[in-house]
C-alpha cells in the first residue's frame, strides 16, 4: 500500500493553477475532465506521487451526481481553498474492499471511474471509498487502482511531458494530518490499512509517513504535505 495522490480543493481552473505553479517554478499540467462527476483538475507529478488540484467545472450536475469525493469538495471549498484527503494505492482493489469490509467497515463498493484528457485520451481507474457522512471529522483515505501498471503509467508521464526530470528529484515525505483527537484517529487509520502505530502518532507507508498532529476546532482534515528533494 502506498501513497498515490494528494488532493488539494480549489475554486482556480486548471489553466490557472498551471500558470499560477509555472510562476512559482514548478511543474504541473492540466489533468482533464471527470464528465461524469463535472469536476476537472490539474496535476504535478513527483518521483512517488502527485498532487492534484480538484475544482467544480459543472456545479449543477457535481452537486446532483453521489460521489464521495466530489460530495467533500463541495462541502470543503465553501470555507476556502486547502488540501482535502489523500488517496493510496492499493493491488488487488476488490480484495482490499472485502478485507476491509470483514473489519466492520461500510465501503461504496468498488466504483469504474475515469477522466478524460485535453489530447482525448481515456484514463480509467477503480477506485473504493470508506462510507462516513461529510462533517468535520477526518475524511478516511479513498483507495485506487489503476487499470495500467506504475511501470507503463510513468513512461507515458515522461513522453507526455507531464513528469519532468525536476520533478523526479521532489518525494512526498508526509502527509501532516490535523485532527482533534490524535490518539483516535490513528489507531482507526492502522485498523483500516493493517498498519502499526509509531512512538509519535504516525504510521509508516511504504512509500510516506501519515502524521496526525492534535488542533483545537476546525475541521479534522490533511494540514499539510511536506515534499523533500534528492
């Protein structure tokens, strides 16, 4: 199990989150179009995840569509932009959904989801979410597989120009989690992902560290990522 993506709730277009990143001197590219939920978004890629800035593009058929994700941008964005939840990527997806089930967890089922390019291409996934209501407690991870392997995914990501060599030198280190209760919400997340509990409230991935930091009010939400380069 590893971390495939960050996501980030926006109100800019991803034409300007691009021009807002290249500003900065980073590289990010425009994602594309999830037409069945009318949401689209922007991407940037580092050597073991990404980032992916999500936005309302439809607001009429995303608050009428039930899909979890787009259910918590909608409720999140009202209060302002800011990182939402994280997603990790996980081999056998309909096994992990009858895994986690077994713990007593209720899941949407595994779902077929896909986005479409600005070249057209179709990208397809799976993808499975923990049933909880929207509120301000912590969002659980959503899960994913991919319908292309890493190996062939990361190819296509160097000929399509969205990977840059730069980019390659930038990890995702942690993801910083601020929550009312530390202690609770970690032993939930090790529950839900087979994980230890470290000495300081974390849990180790293969590929990040999830770190839950104790807030006073607010909503219990992804606080930070922190990025470390080679």
């Amino acid at each position: 199990m590893k971390l495939d993506h960050v996501v980030y709730f926006t109100e800019k277009s991803p034409e300007e989150v691009v021009a807002e990143q290249r500003e900065e001197g980073k590289h990010a590219v425009v994602g594309g179009r999830h037409e069945s939920w009318g949401t689209h978004n922007a991407l940037m890629y580092v050597n073991n995840a990404y980032v992916e800035w999500l936005s309302v593009e439809r607001p009429e058929l995303a608050s009428s569509v039930d899909h979890p994700l787009t259910r918590l941008l909608l409720n999140d964005i009202k209060d302002g932009e800011g990182w939402g939840t994280l997603c990790l990527s996980v081999e056998d997806i309909e096994a992990f959904n009858e895994e986690i089930e077994n713990k007593g967890f209720k899941t949407s089922g595994v779902l077929t989801a896909q986005r479409r390019t600005r070249t057209g291409e179709l990208k397809k996934w799976k993808m499975l979410f923990v049933e909880q209501p929207v509120s301000n407690e912590l969002p659980y991870p959503f899960f994913i597989e991919w319908e292309e392997d890493q190996q062939t995914r990361y190819a296509k990501l160097h000929e399509e120009g969205a990977l840059s060599a730069k980019n390659e030198s930038v990890s995702v280190k942690e993801c910083v989690l601020f929550v009312e209760d530390p202690l609770r919400d970690t032993a939930e997340w090790a529950i839900l992902l087979s994980q230890k509990v470290g000495d300081h409230y974390d849990i180790e991935l293969e590929n990040v560290k999830l770190r839950f930091v104790q807030q006073e009010g607010g909503k219990d939400r992804l606080g930070d990522v922190v990025f470390s380069s080679e």
